[in-house]
C-alpha cells in the first residue's frame, strides 16, 4: 500500500487534452449495452429465480453508459444520483441473500474478522489516493497560499455533482476532498476487499494437511479478484511514474468523464469480488485438525 501510494503521488498530470476523445461516448454506449444485455441473458439461462443478479449488472451497465448518453455528462440529473444509491443496494442484496453464511463464518472466526476490517480500512486509504480523493502532493498553484483551507464546493465524483468538503493542510502537506458519492463508492469497494481477505483467512485458518489445496484454490481466486480492485485505480499512477507524459493517453482514458475506462475497470472489480462471495459461501466450510471428527453445523 505505501509503495502504491508512493508511485500514485509521483504521476505526471497531462498537459494536453484526450487525443481520442470523441470515441469514448461510442464506446461507453456500445459497452454499457453489451453488459446490460449480458446480465440480463446470462440472469434468465442461468438464473433465473435470482433477479438481483440481472439487477446489480442493469446498474453497472447503466453506470458506464451514463455520462456517454446523458446531456452534460448528467452531472445534475436525478437520475444519476439514483444511480448512485442503487450501486450499494444492488450489491448488498446479493451478499445479504447470497453469501450469508460465508459472512456468519467470518464473524465468527476472529482472525478473519479482524483481517477483514483492517483489509477494508487500508484498501479504503490505498484507494483514496489512487483515485486523487486524497494527496500528499498536491499540485500548487499561484492562488495557493500556506492558510489552511476547509471549504465545501461542487465536485463531480463520482458521476453526478456532489457538495463536497475540500482541505489543504500546508504543513502536512495534505489537501483532498470527501463527499457522500465518494463515501459510497469507496464504502462499497473496501467492503467487498475486506471480505474477500476474510474469506481468505478463514479458509487458511480452517484448512488441514488433506485440504490445503482446496483451501489454497479458494485464497488464490479471492485473491486475484481483490488484486484487480485494486490495481485499477493506481494504474495511471504506476504507468505515469515509469513512462511520463508519455502514459498521457492512459490518464484521460481514466480522467475523462465520458470514457468508458474507469466503469469498466469499476464493473470487472465488483462482479469478480461478488462472485468469489458467492461461490465461496456455498463451499462446505474447512475443518481444522482440531477439530477433525466434531460435527459441524453444516452436518
């Protein structure tokens, strides 16, 4: 996390606009399409009886599409802000209905409770800087003076227009900002992090010299979905650090409200954190060699 951060902070912000700018609504369009469609035929075939399924990919696929069909990138449309609020709704539904019982074994397993909450808390600092909510760099302009500075404005992010409390801390220095559609989104995604490394803790924890492979299997796709979370935001960061203005194209492809880019990287991530809940809650829990024999609550 510290050499993420580190890397984020030594970016290189673009000095000249999107080169491929006027593709990015088409695309967003078409893309957001596709997973609409996909969720919503993949969701009958195969299920059926769960809508919510269909539900959260409708939301996901409206969510990379939306800046791309809405006029003025909606930043003020009621709709985007309803948007917003189902993203968490969408996805707590499924872990509530879905993942129940992977949920009971975390929490009552104390170390992976506790690797769950301190993995939600560091992906949420890791994920604040990555996504230049946060900095330790800020980029200094003639206006900006050594007061200390705590003012509410306007702030896109994410999608629509947010009342947001920006700071700068000169002495620090820190300076970044916080809003209730920022909270969501990081809410959600440290959320499903901090589960997946619980999952992992208890499968390790729980498993045995006969089952380690399956325990290892198990870790190994929790882990992999985590790592995609996490590596998407940071990923102009790194480039930017190693390649400089050339990775230029890269950053609008993030930056720009219109491209297709950050939902995408935003949909792969929840959709392989939710499934990996998913299918690992319907696994039989690992007995540990202590208790080899005991009846579980499963039996």
């Amino acid at each position: 996390m510290v050499g993420g951060i580190g890397l984020v902070e030594l970016q290189v912000v673009a000095a000249s606009g999107p080169q491929f700018g006027e593709l990015y609504g088409p695309v967003a369009f078409l893309t957001g399409s596709a997973i609409m469609l996909g969720s919503l035929v993949a969701g009958w075939y195969y299920w059926h009886d769960r809508p919510r399924y269909m539900a959260l990919g409708a939301v996901l696929g409206a969510w990379v599409m939306y800046p791309a069909v809405m006029p003025n990138n909606g930043i003020t449309h009621p709709l985007g802000y309803a948007l917003v609020f189902a993203f968490p709704v969408a996805v707590g539904r499924i872990i509530q209905q879905d993942a129940r019982t992977l949920l009971m074994r975390i929490r009552r397993n104390q170390l992976a409770s506790r690797t769950a909450l301190a993995a939600s808390g560091l992906f949420a600092v890791f994920f604040a800087f990555s996504a230049g909510t946060l900095s330790l760099n800020p980029d200094t302009v003639p206006s900006m003076d050594t007061t200390r500075k705590v003012v509410v404005v306007p702030l896109t992010d994410p999608l629509v227009s947010w009342p947001a409390v920006e700071f700068y801390f000169p002495s620090v220095p820190l300076a970044g900002f916080v809003s209730i559609g920022t909270v969501i989104l990081v809410g959600v995604l440290a959320t499903l992090v901090g589960l997946n490394a619980g999952y992992v803790a208890d499968r390790w924890t729980r498993a045995n010299d006969e089952t380690a492979d399956s325990a290892f299997a198990g870790s190994l796709a929790a882990s992999g979905a985590t790592a995609c979370c996490c590596c998407a935001p940071a990923m102009y960061g790194v480039l930017s650090a190693v390649f400089g203005a050339a990775a230029t194209p890269v950053y609008w492809a993030f930056m720009d409200p219109t491209s297709p880019v950050g939902g995408l990287f935003l949909t792969v991530s929840v959709l392989l954190l939710v499934a990996t809940l998913v299918r690992s809650s319907d696994r039989r829990p690992v007995q540990s060699s202590a208790s080899a024999g005991v009846p579980s609550s499963s039996d």
